[in-house]
C-alpha cells in the first residue's frame, strides 16, 4: 500500500540520480494527524503549483549549476474529517509555513575533493599547532570570511507532534538555509553533512592522532634551532697569514757532452750555428737570353767543366749507326736484354732531387745519359769516366724539367723544356744554353720535334693546347697556338707522317694534325677511346706509329691499332699494371724502345724493384732487377737508340744504366 508522500519522493530519487547530492527529508513533514493523510493527487498538485521561494533563501555553488526550488503546501485537517483533499488548492486553505528541497549536483570527482579538503583542514592545523604547542591543534579560521558552522542532522518529530510540531520543523529549515551566504560557505556546509562511512571516520581520527603527535616533537622548533647554530660566525680578531713554502729547486743531471765539456773535463769549443736558409716564395725565372754552361756545384772547377763538355762534343761528331731492325726477331732481342747487368759503377747520382726526365745520347761508342729534375737542374753523366770527372749538373731551370731530347740532326745539342715556361738548348760547342722558347704565362708539360732536322718543335701546355715553334725564325714567337680543350701531359709526333701528333691529358687522348690546327675548337682526327682516369703518356711506336701506349692512372696499360688514321683507334690489348705510384714519385710513362717496333719500357712498383719489358701482345718480356744495387723505383726510363743500354731514373736524382 502506497504511503503518503511516496510519489514526491520517488521523484526527487530520480532526479538524485542525475546528479543530486543533498536531499531534505520529507517523510516526517509529509505526515499528519491520526484523522489521515492527504492523497498522493493533492500532493502532486502542491509540487505543480507552489511558487518558488525568494531569491535570498536559495542555497547554492556559484560553480555549480543551480536548482530552482518549490513549495509543497501542507494541508491540516481536524480530527472528525475525512481524507477528501481539495482538486485544486484554495487560497484560504493553504499554510503560511511551507518545506523547501534543495538539490545540488555532485560529481564523484567533487567528492574526493571534499575528502582532500577534510584532510588539509586536519594538517593545516597541525601547523597551527607547531606554533602554539601548547594548545591543541584546531581547524584554522579565517578572519575575513565566515566559518561555516556545524550543522547537525535535524531530529525526525514523531507522528504525534501535529501540525504545530511541523510548522516549527519548517521554520527551521527557512532560518538554516537563510543563516548561510552563497558560494564557499554554502560548499563547506553541504561537505560537512555528507554522511562518513567507518573506514573514513577511523582515517580521521589517526590522521588527526599522528598531527597532534609530531606536533609534540616540535620538529620545525628544532629545525630552526639547528639552522641558527650551523650558522658560521665571523672570525674576530687577527687573521693569521698563511706562508708559503719555498720552492726547492732541483738540479737536473747533465752530461758533460751537454755541459760542454770532453770527459776530462776540458771546455769543448762551441760550435757556430749555420744561418737558417731564406725560403723564397716563388723561384725566380732566368732572364731572356742565354745562360751559360757553368756547374750547379760552385766546388767543381772551371777546369773539369770544360774536359767534360770538349769529350761531349767529340762525340757528337761520330755519325750515327743505323740498325736494321729488321733482322732482329724477338728471340734475338730478348737473348740481347738477357745479356744486360747492372754493376756497381753504373750507378749514380746525377741531379739533387726527383727525375722528371731521362734521355740517352745516340753515341754507338760511348754511354752518356742525361737527366732533368724537379728543381730544373740537368745533369750529364758520362760512364767512359770516373765518376768523379763524368757527372756534371747544371741550373738552366728554375722548375721541374718535364721533357728532355737529344737533337736527332745534331747530337751535340740538348734540348729541355720546363714547367717555368722555357725551352732551351744546350750546346756543348759554344757551352751555353740558348733559349729557344719562352712563355711567361702558361706552363710547359713536354715537347717533340716536328720536322727531322729538329728545325720545329710542338710544345705542349699544361692547361691550354699546343704551340708550334719554328728555331729558324728570329725570335721567340709562336708560329701556332692551338686550344685543344684538354690537359696535355705529353705531346709525341708520327715517326712517318710527322704532321700527326699524339696529345694526351686528362681523359682525353687524340691524335691532331697540325696542318688543321685552329686557335680554337680544334678537333682530333682520331679519338683514343676507352680511359676512365687520367693518362699520363701516350706515345707512337717508333719505327712505323702503326700503334700507340697509353700509360692510365686505372692501373691499365693500353695499346691502340693506328693503321688508320681517319677512322677510331681499336684497342689492341690491355695489360694490368700497377700504375699507383703516389705523391714522393714521378708518374710511370711507358715508352717504346727504339730498336723495336712492337716493344716498350714500364717502371714498376713490385718487390724486388725491377723494370719491366713488354711486347705489344701484351706478354712480359724481360725484367731488369739487381738486388745488390737496385733498391728503389725507377720511374723514367730510357733506351739507345742502338745499343742494348737501358737507364732509369729515380726519385732521389740517381740513375741506374743497364748495359751490356
């Protein structure tokens, strides 16, 4: 059976469960006396129609949302009436004193706030009672707002009270809710009436026990006190002076070689300190004009100079032999390379410092080889004489001498060329070097003679083209310049059709004809194809120029098929050669042996040093080595154009001779 007032309270449970916290209790009010109670219809009708309450007595959070509330009219009945409330409630009928509900929602989030601020309560005053030990701790109040008072649960009246009973409970509640202001206050009012279960209250109260308990120990008292005594005081009074100690010199044992002094004891004279030699920038480059032939070494004599160059003259004067080299087969030539030694006296330095370049006089009676630099001396070795009469080095050049060639009309001059610019001449005959070309801006790399009578020359530059010079023209003009868009490291002419050369640099390697020579875009008529690293050399073979040696920084030897010279150079063979020489030693240049058409001569960088011999085919022929007197690479080498002599020059200005 339904009670009075149970259809109001299941709908203020619903709305509860959307959020509500704090729900007045209506059951007592609801009742009233023993004649019965009204009906749920006038009930629900009161909560229809009632109007709300002012806006001063409304409890609320100013951060949460707010609940309007009503008035729920309670009817009084007499004792001998019956139960028949009005359908509509008439203005006589209706009470001054009215039951308010006061809803406002929570979420748990807040409620675990409200925990935590019980909690900071509780340690707040275990601070307060830090200060004061004296006095218990207690919840702080603060002056400028009012603390909420503790509000206690209303007393259920019982059934019997009456009306009277009821009008006093709702006056009450109207003076609770007005005693409070909005926001904290009313917040704090609502937390401190939520019920606590067991476990909550037992937190409480050993919280509240373990405040009081280390309020008793007066830890921050003692903390402060601590501090104060740490504290270091100023020293008063004299300071005292620390003194240094004295540093104890230690003498260092020396030994009378350093003291100065011979194991007896005597002074030993000092010696004189040489004057640290200047450093120039840049060598200076010789004056225009000839230089003439006197000794790099100021300790020779005029006397030994002149000797030297009267038995070179005499030489030259003894006619060339020519060979057939027809009638030498490969057997014969090689048994001929077998039968040359390397002895202790054919062994020599010839210049100060590395040897850019080699060249072997055509002499068929005597040996005499020449050799250029990297400081630009030129040094002449005759191995008929002693060493001491036969070496003779002279200082034409200020650079590395790149290329060096006996004239092929005249033996008795020497033709050098340099990386200063300069081509000169030596002449034995009147001992002086004449200056055949001269060019102040560009770098020469190497020469070779155009015409047979050695009359022109085509000089090859570093990083322009070619220029072709005529020694019969007066002057030091250029008959030719070509841009041939490409480093050339070397420059050699066709033995047969001398209008061709072979110009190698960079990738590129070409053979140019220099009757269509123009001061630029000159092409090569034919392309040697095939490199994929610089070229170092490139040289015609010396009897017909039917083939062409490249020397590549691929570590690839190559021989091309010239034959024909309008269509593109086929590869003939290849051979893999160490060709990696590095910084301290001149690159390999592969050069053919003027006895041979099909034969050339390659430094090589295998242990025991050595130099080898190969065949167009590609097949090793001989290996020159001594392992008694040759210890080191020979970079540039050089054959007679006759006789079985083969020299090589190193990179520390020696020259081994290998001869019969």
């Amino acid at each position: 059976m339904e009670r009075p007032g149970d259809a109001g309270r299941r709908g203020l449970l619903q709305a509860g469960k959307q959020g509500a916290l704090y729900l007045g209790t209506l059951g007592d009010r609801d009742r009233v006396s023993s004649r019965g109670p009204p009906t749920g219809r006038s009930s629900s009708r009161g909560l229809r129609d009632a109007a709300p309450p002012p806006p001063s007595t409304q409890l609320h959070n100013p951060q949460l949302p707010r609940y309007t509330t009503r008035n729920f009219p309670v009817t009084t009945f007499s004792e001998n009436q019956g139960p028949s409330p009005p359908e509509s409630p008439a203005p006589g009928k209706t009470l001054a004193q009215q039951a308010r509900v006061l809803l406002t929602p929570v979420s748990a989030a807040e409620r675990d706030m409200s925990r935590r601020w019980r909690q900071k309560s509780l340690l707040e005053a275990f601070a307060h009672c830090e200060g004061n030990s004296s006095q218990a701790p207690s919840a702080p109040q603060p002056s400028s707002q009012r603390s909420p008072k503790a509000v206690s649960p209303p007393a259920s009246p019982t059934p019997a009270a009456g009306g009277s009973r009821l009008r006093s409970r709702a006056s009450e509640d109207t003076a609770h809710s007005c005693s409070y202001g909005e926001g904290e206050e009313a917040w704090h009012l609502e937390e401190e009436s939520t019920p606590l279960s067991a476990y909550e209250r037992k937190r409480l109260k050993n919280v509240k026990e373990n405040a009081e308990f280390f309020a008793s120990l007066k830890l921050f008292e003692s903390a402060a006190k601590l501090r104060k005594t740490t504290t270091k005081a100023q020293p008063q009074g004299i300071k005292r002076v620390k003194h240094t100690k004295a540093e104890v010199k230690t003498t260092l044992r020396r030994s009378k070689r350093l003291q100065g002094v011979d194991p007896l004891g005597v002074p030993v004279p000092e010696k004189p300190i040489p004057a640290e030699p200047l450093v120039e920038e840049q060598p200076r480059l010789p004056p225009p004009g000839p230089i003439p032939m006197l000794p790099a070494a100021q300790e020779e004599g005029p006397e030994l100079t002149e000797k030297f160059l009267s038995g070179w003259a005499k030489l030259s004067q003894v006619r060339r032999q020519k060979t057939e080299i027809s009638l030498l087969n490969l057997e014969s030539y090689r048994a001929g390379l077998r039968g040359m030694a390397l002895q202790e006296d054919a062994v020599a330095k010839v210049v100060h410092s590395r040897i850019y370049s080699v060249a072997v006089h055509p002499s068929a009676s005597s040996t005499l080889v020449a050799a250029g630099d990297k400081e630009g001396h030129v040094g002449l070795w005759d191995l008929d004489r002693p060493l001491e009469e036969g070496v003779q080095a002279f200082l034409p050049h200020c650079r590395p001498v790149g290329c060096l060639h006996f004239s092929p009309a005249t033996p008795a001059h020497l033709l050098s060329l340099s990386f200063d610019g300069t081509v000169r001449c030596g002449d034995v005959t009147r001992a002086v070097f004449d200056e055949v070309y001269r060019n102040e801006e560009d770098a020469l790399s190497s020469f070779d003679f155009l015409s047979s009578d050695a009359s022109t020359l085509v000089v090859g530059m570093w990083d322009t083209g070619v220029a072709v010079v005529d020694r019969r023209t007066p002057g030091m003009s250029t008959e030719l310049f070509a841009d041939l868009n490409s480093v050339t490291r070397t420059v050699h002419v066709h033995p047969v059709n001398r209008e061709y050369f072979v110009a190698a640099g960079g990738r590129n390697v070409g053979i140019y004809d220099v009757r269509q020579l123009k001061k630029s875009g000159s092409q090569p008529v034919v392309s040697l194809v095939g490199h994929s690293k610089s070229v170092a050399s490139a040289y015609f073979s010396p009897v017909t120029g039917n083939r062409v040696v490249t020397t590549c920084a691929d570590d690839t030897l190559r021989i091309f098929g010239t034959n024909c010279l309008s269509s593109m150079a086929p590869i003939l063979c290849t051979i893999r050669h160490d060709n990696h020489t590095g910084r301290w030693l001149t690159r390999f240049r592969a050069e053919w042996d003027p006895k041979r058409d099909d034969c050339f001569v390659v430094g090589s960088m295998s242990r025991p040093r050595r130099i080898q011999v190969f065949h167009a085919t590609g097949a090793l022929v001989h290996s020159f080595s001594s392992e008694d007197h040759l210890g080191s690479v020979c970079s540039i080498n050089a054959c007679h154009p006759t006789r079985y002599v083969t020299a090589g020059g190193n990179s520390s200005g020696r020259l081994h001779v290998f001869k019969e």
